[in-house]
C-alpha cells in the first residue's frame, strides 16, 4: 500500500532535522512519513514549499496512481496563487511576497504579488476557490478508485456552499504548529507536532478505514 499525501510545506516538512537548511528533499519526520509507519505503508510526498491550493490540485491530476493508494491531502492557505504554464512550470504567488503583508519577505516582494494582492484577490473568492478544487480532486479521485482524506491547514471562518459536501477531517494543523516546538527555521512545525499531526490522521480515520 501506498500513502500518497498532497500540500504545502507543512506537508513537505520544511527545515526539519534532516533537511535544514537547503530542503532538496521532504523531511522524514513529516507527518505523511510518520503516519505512513503507522499504517506499515509505503510513504510518498508529494508536499511542495510555498504551495497554493491552486498548484496541489494540478499536482494531484498529473499524479501517476496505483490500484489501492490512499491519499491523503493537506490543503494550503486560500489567499495563495500560482500561475502554472504549459510546461507544468509554477509561479508562486504568496501573501509574503505582498509589499503591503504584515510581515512581508523583502527579498522577494514581487510586482506581479503587489498587483494580485491589491487588484484582484479577495478573502471569501479565495475561500471559494479553495472549496472548488477541494471538491474537483475528491469527485477526481473518486472516479478513478482511489480512497482520499482531505483537511486544511487553518480553519476556515466561512460558511461552506451546499454543493460543497467533501469530509474535512478535524486535525487542528495549525493548532499543532502553533503549540509545539519548531522547526529549525523557527517558522514551520518541528517533530513533536508532525507526530501529533499524523496521529490524529490515524484516530480521525480509523486507522486510514473510514
């Protein structure tokens, strides 16, 4: 069995032990990785750093699947973007790169984030959009065999749609993060929480059963 898992760099493990500080490689003390040994299956992380909803379902569609994969999916921070070209390459467009943003990276502030964040982005179209590709890569999944676990990172605060009907387990991702160690970059969740992280997976489905 293969435990296939989608997301950002909560899901990659960003600046984890065995990884810090280039992070060519995800951590094998992220959460997919641990809840991987927990169920006795084959870990594969497909987690990328900086990653929006918008790129984890394009790398969900182009993934290769196997009969009897589970996924398992962490979807990112809706105010994210990306602009994906024909050659499957990703522009990322994060609130950190805004001008304007609380705590703005200045080293890569961009034209094209300063534009998107100040013209076209809003909070609930995001959260909408979020919703979109939540419920496209379930019905996607679905219809080629393959059982899949989704959540977010961060609680949402709007209401969902009544088309809108996919599962979202209860981790409390950010939560974790939040209330344990970090990681080595002081940013992203360390060891303690990614193992609290995968054990809740584990609980919330029953050993990976529901």
């Amino acid at each position: 069995m293969r435990l296939v898992s989608f997301g950002c760099s909560i899901t990659y493990g960003q600046s984890m032990e065995d990884n810090h500080p280039k992070n060519i490689v995800p951590s094998q003390h992220a959460w997919p990785q641990v809840l991987a040994n927990i169920a006795g299956a084959e870990a594969i992380n497909k987690g990328q750093m900086g990653a929006s909803c918008k790129e984890i379902i394009n790398i969900i569609l182009e993934f290769d699947f196997n009969p009897g994969d589970i996924v398992v999916v962490a979807w990112s921070y809706p105010e994210r973007w990306s602009i994906i070209d024909e050659d499957n390459n990703v522009t990322r467009i994060g609130p950190w790169m805004w001008q304007n943003y609380k705590k703005p990276l200045a080293d890569q502030v961009t034209a094209t984030a300063n534009m998107y964040y100040e013209y076209i982005w809003d909070e609930y179209d995001s959260f909408l959009d979020q919703r979109r590709n939540i419920k496209f890569a379930k019905l996607y999944l679905d219809s080629i065999g393959i059982k899949s676990y989704h959540t977010t990172v961060i609680d949402e605060k709007y209401q969902n749609k009544k088309w809108f009907d996919v599962p979202l387990l209860d981790i409390g991702i950010r939560n974790y993060t939040k209330s344990n160690p970090r990681a080595l970059d002081g940013f992203h969740p360390g060891q303690v929480a990614h193992y609290k992280i995968a054990n809740e997976f584990w609980n919330k489905t029953n050993g990976l059963q529901i």
